[in-house]
C-alpha cells in the first residue's frame, strides 16, 4: 500500500462497464478508447504489463491513470 505500484486498468475497465450499466454508454466508450489507447501506446505501463525486456521506467499508478485522463480530455 502506498507505494503507487498498483495497476488501475482493472478497476478503469470496472467504471467503464458501471457507466454503460448506468445508461452513461458514450462515457463507458471513450474511458475504454482511453484506456486502450494509452495501452496501445506503451509508454505509461505499470510494471506487470510491461514486456519482457522492455528496459523503460514503469509507470506507477498515478501515471497511468493520468495518461488515461490527459487521452480523454484531449491532451495527449
């Protein structure tokens, strides 16, 4: 705990499915476009999904979580 090494996409993809639940399907859409694109992306990974050999710095789980927010609002 507290050491912002915790991967969020599980509980990012969680509000996703719970926001199309809600009747929110647009914003369940564009929070798992955003999330896939940061994935797509690889730069902003936790350490669990970065590849075997891939010698970057992980992101921690504020990074993450940012890198998805910045896709959503447009500033990345």
């Amino acid at each position: 705990a507290g050491r912002d090494e915790a991967n969020p996409v599980g509980m990012m993809l969680s509000a996703a499915m719970m926001l199309r639940h809600l009747g929110e399907r647009g914003a369940g859409d564009r929070l798992e476009e955003a999330i896939a694109g940061v994935l797509d992306e690889g730069a902003d990974l936790p350490v669990d999904l970065r590849a075997p050999g891939d010698d970057r710095p992980a992101a921690g789980t504020s990074r993450m979580a940012d890198a998805v927010a910045e896709r959503l609002t447009g500033r990345r």
